[in-house]
C-alpha cells in the first residue's frame, strides 16, 4: 500500500464510516487518540503510516465497547485485549462488549503496518496501545465529573464503571459520557504500575465463551443475506492445472443450481445452498490441462531433497569450521530427518462471502486474520479502488495461519465468483475436502545433520542442511524475509541455537516451487525444535548424562531456559515415574516466549503408546490472562501431537492423497493426556503464547518413545511400525 492510499483510507474511516457506525451510540463517547507505531528498520515508512486510532466507544447505558483490531481465532484474544482496557479505564467487566474492528489503515499491527493477526504477536503488539486508549478515557470521565461537580479531578477516582468524588458522590461512566466527549484529549496519561493492577495478570474467563456456546457468535460459514446464494469451485485436481474445458449440461439441470461460470481458479456452480452446488459440482464434466506436477511423487520428492542436501547450501549460520571439528571429534552423530507437508485443518472449513454494490463498492465477510492485505488483494481482483471494498471480519472457527493467505485466495475467490454473478451475495464455501486437497499446506522438508562431540561429552561442533520450498518466496514479505537464498522462516530455531557449541554451521537449499506452501502454526519451529531438541538428546545419551542437566549444563548463557528446566524438572517429577512410564523432554524459544515440556507415556502391543501426561513450564515475560496462557498451551499440545502421530499431506501422480479427517486424522478426546501448565512471569519483554506450545512436544514425545524402546524416530508422523 502507498502512503497516498493508505491516507485515503484513514480518511475514509475516520470522517465517514467510523462516525457513522458510533453514532447510534447516542450522547456516548468515542476514544480517539494517535498512537505512532515504532515499525523496524525492515519496514518501509509506507507500510506503516501515523494515523489516528478510535479503539473505544462507550454508550450512554455505560457499556463499553472495544473495537478489536485483531481477529479472534479460538486464541482469546478478545478476551486478553478487553482487560488491557478494562484495568486502565476501570471499567465494569460485566459491562465491556468486543466487536470487530473494520479493516481500515488505522488499524494496522504497529510492527508490520498492516492489519493483520499472526506470529503470536496479538497481546504484546497492543498491550501499550490498548491500556493508552483505557486511560485516556477514564482521564476524560474523571474530568467531566470534576468538571460537574466542580471539583479538582486529582481528588476523583475511578472504579468498577463509575467515578467517585471523596465525598461519596457517584456518576457512571455512562452519564458522564456526552460531557467527557466534549473534551480535548489529554496528553500523556499515566499508566499504572504492575502492582496495581486488579486485571491484568489474573485468570479471567473468556468475554466470548457465552456467545459461542449459544450459537448468537457469528462465524464466516454464518454469514446470511437476503438473496444470498451459495458456490462451490470445481478446482483442479493437481496444482497448477488449468481448465481445458468443461460441459455443464448435468450440472445445471441439479434442483437449486443457479448458475454455472468458468472463473479463474475453476468452474463455480452457483446455487441456492451448499447441497445443491456440491451436487451441481459432481455432476460437471471438466478436461483438466494439469501441467508440469501431475508427476510429483512423494517418494520421489525426498530423494531430490536428499540429493540437494549432500551439497553445501546458502548459508544461515558459520561459525568457525564446524566440518573440521566434526572430522576430530571423539564421539559423531549423523541423522536424517523427513517432514511431510501439513495441512492446517482449521475446524471452519474456508468460506467468504462477496457481494457487488450499485455503486461500484464490493461488500466482503470473511474469517480472515489478513485484513490489510485481504483489501488490496480483493481490490485489485473487483477492478475497483481499495476505499471501494468493505470487509468485515468474522469469528475464525480456527486459522493456524491458512487464513492469513498473502494472495488472499479464498477472499480473492469469492470477489471473482461474485463479480460473475452479479449483483446478488455469494458465499463461497470450501468443502473440507477442497481446502485439504487444494489449499496452502506446511512445506514438506528434509534436514540432515552431523553432532561431534569431545571425549567429556560437550558439544563441539553442530551442522545441519535443511531444504524446503520458501514460504516467503514470491510474495511482499519476501525482500524482508528471503535475503541471499535463505527463507528466515525455515532456518528459525536452528540458525540461533541456544545450546554452547564453538563450531556451527546451518544452510539453507531452496527447494523448486508449484506445491503452494504457507506459514503453519509456529512456521519453521515445527520442524527446527524436533532437528535440535532430538539430536541434543542424543549427544546426553552418548555422554551419559541426564537430559535436563545435560540441556542446563549448556544453556549458561541462557537464564530463563535454566530456570524452567529446572521448574519443569520439579514439576513433572522428573525421572520418578511410576513403574512402566517412561518420560521425555524438549525446551524451544518461538515468537519471544520459552516453553519447556515433559512427555510422559507408556507402551501397549505392537508399538503402540498412550501419552499421559505433558507437563509445561511457559516463560511469555508476563501473562496478561494465565488462564488463556494455559488454554493456548493445552491448544498447542494437542495440536502437536496431531501432527506427529498422524500429520501428512503425500501426493501420487501429483494429487494429495489425504483429504478429510479419515485419513487426517486430528487427536481425539480419547486420546488427548493431561496437560498442567506452570508460568513463569519472569518479566522479560514480553512474548506471544498462540504458537510456542507446539514445538517442544513432538521431540518430547519422541524423546519419551527412545526411553522407553530404544528406538529413534526422525521421520514423522511417528507409527507403531518405526518403533518395532
């Protein structure tokens, strides 16, 4: 986005739409204050413009609503930034709504300049901002009571929704609003101090968990209009392929089939529900032209990746001559990893819905955690200017980044299918099949490495070569993130290692495109904590050495590691567990925060394992809600295992063979262990907590099953047949 557009767009909220929407409010207060992103060095000026900010608006019954810039995915994020609020203004919890906020510049992430929701940066992104915003406006409440009851506003305070005046007197945040709007906006407000917080720091109950159970919670597969009617997109079968042609014949003869279009990802069969344009659907005929990947293989993919391994890569990190001290060392490990392609098996499947104005406007409802790139894309697809497309965000059932799509391709999609359509709302579904067959999947990856250790036991040097497709490549992210043939998101985890080691040597190799590949909850750390937290436990197994003390003995540069090595040694009573138990460990910085977890499991027949028990130590610096800290633990754990007990997209004659969760399986409740989560408010910058769960648990686990059988797995998903 230029700064030209970008303006107009800020404009055309601030002026016009966002007046617009408040002023129903009534004699209410809306908060607008500017706050002037820090953007890194990385980021164009451009990309993250100054604008003014309107996060809060409060109503004359004294309801206070937060406009929330990121989207809500299952993660609580409505709930964490409601608080950041709350504490500041003062407010009656039981009075504070969240809504959507619009997509709209003055929205954008402070870091990335763009609204967006993702790399668990949500809570520490608008921790300031949002208590800014929650003070401003309780400093001018307090100042219209002062000014009512014509009293200095030091001796006034605030509490649970009303402002208080020594002497007993009371007004409500409500009455006070039409008066405190009137108001010039303070300059520089006073945030309060840690200790003094009621809020932030507690577990507080999600703000959306009553809507959701009740069904009142909109998602985008909600979504309903007057006139609305339904698509689903024949796509092709392999990626890539293009239509040739296509006889509609039966197709348009299905009850409720509208409309039959060729559009540029596919065939849309327009209907009146999602049955009739899945019946429409099968019923085409379509000849596919499919291109170059109707050849791909899986097996044949790992050979060329190991071929591309035995030669030297881009390089990620050197220090001094890791080869050269491998080639001396007293005791070597040598390993091969595979990583198959995941997908993100959201549980809403991808929809938005598109409709084309009289006016020339496009009108969109989507789930989306893109919304700053979603505009421009949908834009671009309409033919019209940005300012000319509203988008609103739904409930995510679920994103783990699928829908955070740089080409905005089911958002794209739906304007395209719409665009041919008409003038009639269209919501365009994906069917679980379409987005598991046809969608963006974790790169299929392969990583080889070479450990030496000294005659002690210590590491003395660590190589690895990892190959995988870039998921930076080709889109605007990749002059920031892809620089002298290294994608960043793929060497994460390996290029800093933690762990002392005088000789390191980690590149890159940049695997050929066409699978459309994307970043998958905590991107490269799924793979990079199994490579590191695997082989580290090998070399402790070779030096004799328990695993915890071995990790600590090498982590002295690192405080925060060692402290919750040591919290989580104690708490999962570690190397105590009952007879026929058998444990694991792993520990992996991500995203700012550090989680340390123990597997606990035991063997039944045949290679099979029951995992009982992970017990997490999370260092997040400080924990806004510790409830949602160990909701997104549990979350990350469970979605963990899944991957590395059933997780794979492999391809045959250049299709995916899996397609919905009978051959992608995800964990069932049966299946799923305990997890205990332990904080650590260590007060460090603070990090994220939507991802960092992930990491650690498939090496823990694997680590647990070498215990208990002796067996190491570097291929996963792990099955019963690698542990016999």
């Amino acid at each position: 986005m230029d700064g030209t557009t970008a303006q107009t767009e800020t404009a055309a909220l601030s002026r016009r739409n966002f007046l617009r929407t408040t002023a129903a409010a009534s004699a209410g207060l809306v908060v607008g204050f500017r706050f002037v992103p820090q953007a890194p060095a990385a980021v164009p000026a451009a990309a993250a413009p100054f604008a003014p900010n309107a996060f809060l608006r409060i109503a004359s019954d004294g309801t206070v609503t937060l406009l929330a810039k990121h989207a809500e995915m299952g993660q609580g994020i409505y709930t964490s930034m409601a608080m950041c609020v709350a504490e500041e203004l003062e407010a009656d919890w039981t009075k504070i709504k969240v809504e959507a906020a619009p997509a709209a510049q003055v929205y954008a992430h402070t870091a990335f300049g763009i609204q967006m929701t993702g790399g668990s940066t949500s809570t520490w992104e608008s921790y300031e901002q949002l208590r800014q915003a929650g003070a401003t406006a309780r400093a001018l409440l307090v100042e219209a009571a002062a000014r009512r009851w014509q009293v200095p506003a030091a001796g006034l305070r605030a509490e649970n929704g009303t402002v208080i005046a020594p002497d007993g007197r009371k007004a409500g945040f409500g009455e006070l609003a039409a008066a405190a709007a009137a108001l010039p906006a303070p300059q520089g407000v006073t945030l309060k101090a840690p200790a003094a917080f009621k809020l932030l720091g507690r577990g507080t109950r999600r703000i959306d968990a009553r809507e959701k159970v009740t069904g009142q919670g909109v998602f985008g597969i909600d979504v309903r209009l007057p006139g609305m009617l339904t698509a689903t997109v024949a796509r092709p079968p392999v990626f890539g392929a293009k239509v040739k042609s296509f006889d509609a014949t039966a197709a348009r003869k299905v009850a409720g089939v509208k409309q039959v279009l060729r559009v540029p990802t596919g065939v849309a069969v327009i209907a009146d529900g999602v049955w009739a344009a899945k019946q429409g659907r099968e019923a085409l005929a379509v000849d596919w032209d499919l291109g170059p990947l109707a050849q791909l293989e899986s097996g044949a993919q790992r050979a060329d990746y190991l071929q591309r391994a035995a030669a030297p890569g881009a390089p990620a990190r050197r220090d001094r001559d890791a080869p050269g001290a491998f080639a001396k060392a007293t005791r070597k490990i040598e390993a091969t990893f595979d990583f198959p392609y995941l997908a993100h098996a959201a549980m809403e499947p991808l929809n938005a819905t598109a409709q084309f104005k009289a006016d020339g406007s496009v009108e969109i409802w989507a789930p989306t955690q893109f919304q700053g790139v979603d505009v421009m894309n949908a834009a671009k697809a309409a033919g019209v200017a940005p300012e000319k497309v509203t988008l609103h965000t739904t409930l995510l059932g679920g994103g783990f980044g699928r829908k955070a799509s740089p080409s905005s391709d089911f958002i794209v999609e739906a304007v395209q299918v719409a665009k041919a359509a008409g003038t009639m709302p269209v919501q365009v579904v994906w069917l679980r099949e379409d987005d598991m067959r046809g969608g963006y999947y974790r790169p299929r990856t392969v990583v080889t490495a070479k450990v030496g250790l000294d005659a002690a036991g210590g590491l003395v040097s660590w190589e690895n070569q990892i190959v995988s497709q870039s998921i930076i490549q080709g889109t605007a992210f990749e002059p920031m993130m892809l620089k002298d043939g290294v994608d960043a998101t793929q060497v994460e985890g390996l290029a800093d290692l933690p762990y002392a080691v005088p000789n390191l040597r980690v590149d890159y190799h940049l695997a050929p495109a066409g699978v459309p590949v994307l970043w998958w909850r905590s991107v490269g750390h799924t793979f990079t904590a199994y490579v590191k937290e695997t082989l580290v436990d090998d070399a402790a197994r070779a030096a004799g050495k328990d695993p915890i003390d071995y990790r600590i003995g090498l982590l002295g540069a690192h405080p925060r590691y060692v402290a919750i090595l040591k919290l989580l040694r104690e708490k999962s009573n570690w190397g105590k567990a009952a007879p026929g138990r058998f444990q694991g460990v792993a520990i992996q910085e991500s995203f700012g925060s550090i989680v340390g977890e123990v597997v606990e499991l035991s063997l039944g027949a045949a290679g099979a394992f029951t995992v009982h028990k992970v017990t997490a130590v999370v260092d997040c610096g400080t924990a806004v809600n510790p409830d949602g800290v160990r909701a997104q633990i549990m979350s990350g754990v469970i979605y963990g295992l899944s991957a590395a007990l059933y997780g794979k997209i492999t391809f045959k004659e250049g299709r995916p063979e899996q397609s919905n969760f009978h051959d992608y399986p995800v964990l069932r409740m049966n299946e799923a262990p305990v997890v205990e989560t332990h904080i650590i408010d260590s007060g460090a910058k603070m990090g994220g907590i939507g991802e960092p769960g992930t990491p650690p648990v498939a090496p823990a686990l694997a680590n647990a099953l070498l215990a208990a059988t002796g067996k190491r797995v570097r291929s996963l998903p792990i099955t019963p047949e690698q542990l016999v």
